[in-house]
C-alpha cells in the first residue's frame, strides 16, 4: 500500500486532506505550520490542516522549518514514497524533496506558469483574468517552477470573489488529486516543464493593498473590492474611519461634474460613488465596528449622499 505523507497549513489545503484520507493508500503523517497566535487574546491557535488531522487521528509535525536533520526527523521517520503539499507555507529543501521515492506532488491555484507565488487567487482576479485553475506540479528547488502534471482550469465569473474562487479551487485540487495519484504510482502520469512564456509571480498580499484609490476605474476599483473579499476587505475612509466595502460592481455611467470618492447617491438599492473612471455601484459595506449591510439599509441609517469617501 503506498504510504503518503501531507503537507498543508491553512483552509484550502482541507479538501485535499480529507480526499487522501478517505483513499486507497496509507496517509502516514502530515506536516503544518506551528500554532500561532490569534484572536483578539492572542493565544496560541492551531493550522486549520491541525486541527483535521487531529479529528483523523493522524500524527502530526510542526516544525518551524525543514532545514535541519533534526527537524526533518519527524518526515524521514514516517517513511513516505509520496508528499503531497498544499499551500504548506514553508519552502521545502533538497533532502525533503528528494526524500519520496515518488517525489513531492504539490497542489497549486493557478495555470502555471501564470501566478507563481503565494497569492495566485487575488492576483488573478485584480488583473482581471478571464480564467484561472489548478495545477498539479512535481516540486522542484524552484518557486513553483517544477513540471505540470495536469491542469485544470476554471472561469472566473465578472461577480466572483476571492472566497468563492478560493472554495472553488480548493475543491477542484482534491477532485483532481485522486486519480492523479493512481496514475503516478502506476507509472501514467507523464510530467511536462512549464513554459518559459506566460511567467508572473503572484506577491504576498499587503493589507494596505485594500485600501481604494478612487481615482482608479471603477472597473478597477470593483476587481479590487472581489479580490479582497473576505480578506484583507476593501476599505475606504469616511470622516476618517474605516469604511470596509464588501461587494461592488462597475458602472459605465460618468460622473464628470463629481471628484472620484464623491458618494452621488442611492440608486436601485446601490450606493453610487464617483470614481476616475465610471462609477462605483456598492452594495454592501461595513461601518467600524458595526455589522456588515445592504447598502441600502446602511444610507438609510447613515445618509451619505454628497458626502466624499477617501
């Protein structure tokens, strides 16, 4: 039976773990990230991978990083012929790459080599990609650089938020992850190198990234509300407070005689907002503080029409 270690931190790695658990080999261990402080108490809390694999009864490493014999004991001792990575977070060395007979499978959330890195979902929707996907890659030393085993892709709709993709292609990767294995222990599963055209790489987010410059379109401005959404969350400033705006859509109507951030007013259930190009439609937002609302009943607790958002 093939003996497969995992490596997974956050809740996009979960699909993908319960699929090998419930699979026809022996899942021998999984490797995540170490607990790390959280909430408003900052206590220690741990990876969402973790906590799974726990409810699985499966046994569990947490080393800080793979660098040293010491901390690679944990994996050698398990004895996998496969490791399966999955938004592991930690960047695996030589001797943990070379350690599977197998070698290390990862799954990723784009058609590489379009958006190598850590954040392919919010890069593709910002760029406003028309389509994006899942690629299963045999690891190589480089950042996402090792040849495609296979590919699937996905549209991205015009209303599609960063959540809903990321849900999206976390479910596609487990999907794919099954046969794929069962190919690749049975020799059918052919790798191909990347091509040198098409290459991006798809930057760690800033919050301050979220923060809206209303002198952008508002088609740009829209993709960025989606890309955001359910983190870091767009925001804009009213009054100097934190106005967070959780879907929106791009309007082509101008507004010539209006400086971008100024709030035009109500209109089929929307707050429309000026912007450098066409106008914002927001249709939910969040005051500091305060519970998320419907656009609507937000003006009609908070009047906003003529007022300018920064």
């Amino acid at each position: 039976m093939l003996r497969i270690a995992f490596a997974g931190t956050p809740d996009f790695a979960l699909p993908a773990l319960r699929a090998l658990a419930t699979g026809p080999w022996r899942l021998v261990g999984v490797l995540t990230q170490p607990d790390r402080p959280a909430g408003r108490g900052r206590a220690l809390a741990a990876s969402p991978v973790k906590r799974l694999a726990l409810e699985l009864g499966l046994p569990v490493a947490q080393p800080a990083r793979l660098a040293s014999e010491v901390e690679r004991a944990p994996l050698r001792a398990w004895a996998p012929e496969l490791l399966v990575v999955v938004a592991y977070g930690l960047i695996l060395p030589p001797a943990v790459l070379s350690l599977p007979r197998l070698g290390c499978l990862n799954v990723h959330a784009s058609l590489l080599p379009r958006w190598r890195g850590a954040a392919p979902i919010q890069r593709a929707i910002l760029a406003g990609d028309a389509e994006t996907g899942v690629t299963l890659m045999r690891m190589d030393a480089g950042l996402d650089t090792g040849p495609i085993l296979r590919q699937r892709a996905v549209a991205i709709g015009a209303r599609t938020t960063g959540g809903e993709l990321h849900d999206a292609l976390a479910a596609l990767g487990a999907e794919m992850l099954v046969p794929a294995i069962a190919d690749l222990a049975d020799g059918r599963l052919p790798a191909r190198p990347q091509p040198a055209e098409g290459v991006t790489y798809a930057a760690k987010i800033d919050k301050a990234e979220a923060h809206i410059d209303w002198r952008e379109s508002a088609v740009v401005i829209a993709r960025r509300v989606r890309a955001f959404n359910p983190w870091p969350v767009a925001e804009a400033r009213l009054d100097g407070a934190q106005l967070r705006i959780w879907r929106a859509h791009p309007l082509p109507a101008a507004a010539a005689a209006h400086a971008p951030g100024d709030v035009l007013g109500l209109v089929d259930g929307c707050l429309r907002v000026a912007t450098g190009a066409g106008v914002l439609a927001i249709e939910e937002l969040q005051a500091a503080g305060r519970r998320v609302l419907a656009a609507r009943d937000f003006a009609n607790a908070q009047p906003l029409t003529g007022r300018r958002l920064g």
